[in-house]
C-alpha cells in the first residue's frame, strides 16, 4: 500500500515546468517549492499532477499518466517532502522505518529490497524497492489480494527529507513476480533524472539551467 497512507497531510504550491518545447512526447521536468527547499525532477510524457495537499510538517505531490484517476490508477508517481527532520535521521534509517511500517500492514505478503546509498546533486540519499504482494485490505480502485510495488529514493536535502516513489498496482504477486525488481528499478530511478535540490532563494530558471553537483 502507498505509504503516504502513513503520513498526515493537508495545499501545495504549484509545480513549475520547464519543459522547454512543451511536446507531451518528450519528458518534462518540474520544479516544486517544499519547506525549506525546491525539488526539480522529470516526469516521463504525458504524466500530469492529480494530487497535492499539505500540512505544518508533511506534503505531497501525485501524478498519473493521461487516461488513469486516482480511483483506479495502475501506475503513480508521488513526492513528499518532511520538513526539518531530526539530523540525527539519514535516508537509510528513514527508508527503514518506511519499511517496518510496510512490514505491520502487509504480513508475510511485504517486499523489501534494499537497493544501496548514493548521492543526489550532492546530498545523501538512499534507494529500495518496497510494497504488498496481495494488500490485506481494500484500498481507493483496488481490491484485497491486489499487489502494489514502488521504487523508492529517500534523500535528505539541505532541510527537507524528500521522497520519490514510483509505484505499480495490479494482480497480487510474490517476490519473483514482483513488477519491480532490481533488475529494472535503475531505469524507474533514471527517469526521474535530472533531480536537483533547489534553495528556495534561488530562481527556479537558474537552478533549471544549472548541472547538478
């Protein structure tokens, strides 16, 4: 199950595009004021935002491919933002406690593979696959006994914990029909590149043109 069921939220300023041709074909890339920072990332074509809401302390962004709802949608992309988390967490141990959260819900039916640490424009971050092979209970458009798997990357910005998910639901699943596998996670992760962790006193142009670090 989509752990933003987990997270308590409320409305979030509007993404930014700058897809510089403004072919649907082709990926766009999007910048989105958080807390304390701007998340720029791409979307793959045709991919739109369905969802936004936010709270004092947590926010959230939903997108969907042309032609699916959210009272049915088979594929989502989702980034959160956590504003000012204690230093003491890192993407590591905040991907864990996603995962033990995952574990409580889901049973014997949780999958999670950690995937490894890496750097994104700088800052630490931290990537797994995590889902439900068979969802205990119904959730909006699917059923008990429908899977839902996502790639997950945590990173850590300059003062919010941002995270992107990408996720798939269909029919239930075990480990070795999981939709989403290490052996393909990397291309789910490299569609969202470019990703840049923007100073919300930057332009979002310059921070659009510059290469990340």
């Amino acid at each position: 199950m989509k752990l933003t069921f987990f997270l308590a939220i409320m409305l979030l300023a509007p993404a930014v595009s700058f897809a510089q041709d403004a072919d649907p074909a082709k990926p766009s890339v999007n910048i989105i004021p958080m807390y304390g920072d701007g998340v720029l990332f791409s979307l793959p074509p045709g991919w739109k935002k369905t969802y936004q809401q936010r709270n004092d302390n947590v926010a959230i962004v939903e997108f969907l491919p042309s032609g699916q709802t959210l009272e049915g949608w088979r594929e989502m992309i989702t980034v959160q933002a956590v504003r000012n988390p204690p230093a003491q967490v890192t993407p590591r141990s905040f991907m864990d406690l996603m995962a033990g959260k995952m574990r409580e819900s889901c049973g014997a039916t949780a999958v999670n593979i950690a995937l490894g640490g890496l750097k994104i424009d700088g800052h630490p971050a931290f990537s797994a696959i995590m889902g439900c092979g068979a969802q205990p209970h119904p959730t909006a458009g699917a059923k008990a006994g429908h899977g839902e798997v996502a790639y997950y990357l945590v990173v850590r910005g300059t003062k919010d914990m941002l995270i992107f998910q990408r996720a798939v639901r269909g029919p239930g699943f075990n480990s070795s029909t999981s939709p989403i596998r290490p052996d393909n996670a990397s291309a789910l992760h490299n569609a969202f590149l470019p990703i840049k962790i923007c100073s919300l006193a930057e332009p979002a142009a310059d921070c659009a043109r510059r290469n990340p670090r």
